[in-house]
C-alpha cells in the first residue's frame, strides 16, 4: 500500500454503521485496513474505532449512540470514500474474495488512474485506486 511510514493522517472521513462490529471485520478483511483501536461501549456496541490503510485512516462507530456526532448523522445518507493503492487488481481480487459487491471492476481512467468501485455492507462506496493527488504547500 502507498505511503505506509505513519504519522497521523490531516484529513479522517468518520462513519457511522448499525453494525459497526461486521464494517471492521468488512474493512480489515476484504479492503486491507489495519485495525489501530476498537473501543467498546458497555452494550458493546462500536463507540470508536480507528483504521489504517496506506497513511490514511477512518475512523467509525455505531449508530443509536445518543452521541452529538450520531444526532448530526441520522438523516445522513451513505458516503464515498476514495482510498489510495498501489495495486488496483490484487486489491480488487482480496475484495471480491472476501465477497464484497462491486460496482465497477478495475477500469483504466482517462485521467491516469485506474481504480475499482465496492459497496459496503451499509451502503457507502469505496473507490480505490492509483491516483493521489498532490498537495502542495
């Protein structure tokens, strides 16, 4: 994966899922995510969880906490996030091992890239691919 030296990411899109347990293990197995901390409530439900791909992270939790982060989010519909990876197909092929639905099989772009497109168990689509813009200062 693209950029694995650490540090802390600037910029962590945060998700939230009825079944936040089945999104890590969906994240972790099937994307490749590194799990970095889980953190449970007394129900046991997800009350935050962080995971590492490349040297980006998400984080995510459970939905029905009564959180300020969980009101703000209940008319919120699914999200897209684009993850950064050095081999669209290898990591197409653990996706579709693990049974994750694709949208869009590894495609060359116009623009460069080539990415493929999933959908999680809630409903967000995953883009991933080789293209990573560049920031400058």
């Amino acid at each position: 994966m693209t950029g694995m030296d650490g540090g802390r990411p600037s910029v962590c899109p945060t998700l939230l899922y009825a079944d936040a347990k089945a999104a890590v293990r969906q994240l972790t197995q099937a994307f490749g995510f590194r799990e970095l901390a889980v953190y449970e409530g007394q129900d046991g439900s997800v009350a935050h969880a962080e995971l590492a791909q490349g040297n980006g992270a998400v984080m995510l939790g459970s939905t029905g906490t009564g959180s300020r982060f969980d009101e703000a989010m209940k008319n919120a519909g699914p999200t897209g996030v684009y993850v950064v990876v050095d081999d669209v197909d290898a990591h197409h092929r653990r996706a579709v091992e693990h049974g994750a639905e694709i949208l869009m099989p590894p495609t060359d772009q116009d623009y460069g890239s080539r990415d493929y497109m999933a959908r999680d168990l809630e409903g967000n689509i995953w883009s991933f691919g080789t293209y990573a813009p560049e920031i400058r200062g």
